[in-house]
C-alpha cells in the first residue's frame, strides 16, 4: 500500500506511533516500551521520515530482527520521498562544500583527529562521545598521570630496528595496543565498527567490540582481513539476564575469541554535557540511554555463571584498585583492563596508571603473571604506551581516538592514519630509550617520582 506524508504524519502520538525507515511504514506503537533506549526515542520522530536517526546508530539488518513484517503498514510516496532526499542532498552539498575536513596527511597526531571530530561530528555524537562524568576531573587526570613520568633514555645502543610484536590472549600483534569497545561508532561514520575491524585487519590489531555496536557482530566478522583476525565480545550484564546469554551464544557462534565482561559502570555516570545537549529532546542523554537495561545487581559470582555459557577466555574491564586485580587474579581470569572507563561513570576515581603502580608496588606477583594486564584512559602518545608497558603492561586499549579518527568522513582511512602515526611515535622512542624490542622496556627507563607521591601508603590484601 502507498502512503501519503499527510497519512503517515496523522500518526504521531504513543496511542498510535508510525515512523518512515527507508521508505517502509512501520506501526511502532507496541514495540515503544521495550525499545532499550526508552521510548522517547522513537516518539520523537512519530509521524514522520526515521531514516536518519535510525541509520545513525543502527544497521540495517536489525530492522528484521526487532520489527515483523506484520509491523509494516505501506510504503511512503516515492515522488514525496525523492523530494525530500533532493532537498536533503543539496543541504549537505552546501554544507560540505562550505566546511571540508582537512586532508588525512595534513594530521599529524592524535590531537588533531579530535579537534577535526569537534568541529565535525553533529553535536550528540560529540556530546556522547567525549563527556566524562560530573567535573571531568577523572577523564582530564587519566592523561595528566602519563605526563607525571619522565622518561630516562639510554644512549650508544645499536638499534638496528625496533620489534613492537606481542601477544594478546594468545593472539600475535603487531603493536602493544587494541580498539576499546566504543558503542554506536556509526555516529561517526557510516561504516561504524566495520571501519574499524577493517583498519585493524591491515594493521594486525585485536578489535572489541562493544556490547552496544552500531553493527551485527556477523557483518563485523566480514569486514576482517582474514577469517584468522581476533574479534573480542565485551559485554554488560543485562538486567534481562537472558539477553546477556543471548549474546555471548551469538558471539561465540559469530567467532568471537574471548569475552570482554565490563564491571566498572553498574550505572551510568552523570555525563553533564550529553545530558544538558539532549535534554529538551529525550529527556536524558545519550549514554544513560544506552545503559538503562545494564545490570548493577552483579558480584564476584558472575564469572562463574559466565562460565556456563563460553568456554572463551574471560577478561574483566573496568578494575579500579589493587586489591580487586589480585581477586580478579584468584578466580583465574585470562587477562584485566585497569580502567576508569575513560573518566565517564565516577568522577574523581584514580587514573588508572596509578592503578598499575599499586600493583607494581603491593602485588607485582601479577605482573607477568598467567593474567595479562591491560590499560586505557588518556593515552594519545607513543610514549604513554611505552610507559604503561614499562610499568608491566601486556597492552594498551584506545577509545574515542578511534572514534574521532573516523569523524569528517575518514571513515577507515582515518584509522589507518592514525594508527601508522601512532606507530611512528611508538617505534620512534623505543630507538631513544634504548630498547630494540618491548620485552626490553623496563621499570629503570622511567622516573615515576612525581606520580607515587599520588600513591596510597598501605593496603591489606
């Protein structure tokens, strides 16, 4: 059946909820309640063309999933539709013309990918992506503790050439660094976590995918180089425990090759600037959006019923403390991400580097250990990641880098960019401080002096 605009426009109200997603009439009306991010979502553009919000952060394929075909009342008119899309095309035209990004070789570090991604992404995609809880005094502190150590260089050392090889859950890299899970990475690009799988097949680095992908893990898989490339699953525990199950069977089947389970968010933190941006439209802001269906009534005991489920590796994200790494340690997870999940759920929470240094300090029995250690927060310079390395760090994860990298119409491209300039950066102070390989990276190298004074005195573990 075709349908008018004035047809569709009639129904716009919860009683009766009609969008447009590419020229389909889907009847939403009963679906509302259990959208996961509310239904406000959806209420705001009943009535009318949902195209661009939903292509935003979802895939197509998830219209199937979520949305029978019983749900589809008729077609929108294809001559109103074209209008519309001609009109849409000639105000990106102008727009585009008017503010291009500038070219990939004119960037030359980290930085500057997120200044272009300020100037470029839409407000909430920015908002979402680089706010951090309250006062931001975790998310800015993160960055600043790796500015704390200096360096000590060694020199008269042959370096012939630098290895950056290691291994991450038995898997060969080419560099001491991973994608974090970011969600709903189509905000920046089209092409989302599939850009990003892509990038990271070319470059030979491990990818987690976040829980709340803008992609399917399938069409992700496809998006590798090769059938051999790593994909690991992060997961929130779902307040719906069944989704949860649900989706570590489908990662498994998918290929996934461990299990990300993330701790360190059992609510979301009040994220100010997304909050204060999306207010007058949803109510609340993004990111308290995605998280309403996650979990807080969780303990220790989730590993073991994870286990029930994978035998995959397991790998708990979000560790804050010494004493919680060393009972990570005794329930014999394969690896933990010391993480203050990027300065975006408790303010004020201790950089995680300092994490590191309290295990250096009261547990250094885990360093090396048969539980690898990861790290992210605030890491935008080779030199960070040979710090944490130093310190006793398997590897080093990157969030909204990777984000901001895709932003401006990058897309893979950008990632790739970025990650050769991280590369440089990395390989070039590896020659400075004296080091041919990262095994070679040790402790002396560094002066932490002025980052201990931040450490507690004594704990009891």
């Amino acid at each position: 059946m075709t349908l008018t605009r004035q047809e569709v426009s009639q129904h716009n109200s919860r009683q009766s909820c009609w969008v447009v997603i590419h020229g389909a009439v889907y009847d939403v009306t009963d679906f509302l309640d259990s959208h996961p991010g509310g239904p406000q979502v959806i209420l705001r553009c009943a009535g009318k063309d949902a195209t661009e919000d939903f292509d935003s952060v979802h895939a197509p394929e998830l219209l199937s999933e979520v949305l029978p075909e019983s749900t589809v009342r008729g077609h929108i008119d294809l001559a109103e539709l074209q209008v519309l899309d001609a009109k849409l095309n000639d105000t990106m035209q102008t727009k585009s013309d008017s503010n291009a990004p500038p070219s990939l070789h004119s960037l030359i570090n980290l930085h500057d990918f997120e200044h272009v991604a300020q100037k470029h992404l839409p407000a909430n995609a920015w908002a979402y992506y680089s706010s951090g809880a309250d006062d931001e005094i975790s998310k800015r502190n993160s960055a600043r503790a790796y500015q704390k150590i200096a360096l000590r260089p060694r020199i008269l050392r042959k370096i012939p050439s630098v290895d950056t090889t290691t291994s991450i859950l038995g898997h060969s890299v080419s560099l001491p660094v991973y994608i974090s899970p970011v969600g709903i990475a189509k905000l920046a690009h089209p092409d989302g976590e599939c850009a990003l799988a892509a990038a990271a097949g070319k470059r030979g680095l491990v990818q987690v995918l976040a829980n709340g992908s803008s992609m399917p893990i399938e069409r992700v898989m496809q998006s590798r180089n090769s059938p051999d490339q790593p994909i690991f699953q992060q997961l929130y525990v779902n307040k719906d425990i069944q989704k949860s199950v649900d989706t570590v069977r489908r990662a498994e089947k998918a290929g996934a090759s461990a299990i990300w389970i993330t701790v360190d968010s059992p609510v979301v933190g009040k994220r100010e600037m997304d909050e204060r941006l999306n207010l007058n439209v949803t109510g609340q802001g993004v990111a308290k959006i995605m998280a309403s269906s996650t979990s807080p009534y969780i303990d220790w005991e989730i590993l073991t019923w994870l286990r029930q489920y994978t035998s995959l590796p397991v790998v708990i994200k979000g560790i804050q403390c010494v004493e919680d790494a060393v009972v990570a340690y005794e329930h014999g997870v394969q690896g933990i991400v010391l993480s203050n999940h990027g300065g975006r759920s408790q303010d004020t929470a201790q950089s995680p580097l300092l994490t590191l240094l309290e295990i250096k300090k009261f547990a250094p029995h885990l360093i090396g250990s048969k539980m690898q250690i990861y790290i992210d927060g605030g890491i935008r310079r080779g030199t960070d990641v040979l710090k944490a390395i130093a310190l006793g760090a398997t590897a080093v994860g990157l969030g909204r880098p990777f984000l901001f990298s895709m932003s401006a119409g990058y897309g893979e491209k950008g990632v790739l960019r970025m990650l050769d300039i991280l590369r440089q950066e990395i390989e070039t102070n590896m020659v400075f401080l004296g080091a041919t390989s990262l095994k070679e990276l040790r402790p002396e190298m560094l002066n932490v002096s002025r980052l201990e004074r931040d450490l507690i005195g004594s704990v009891k573990l």
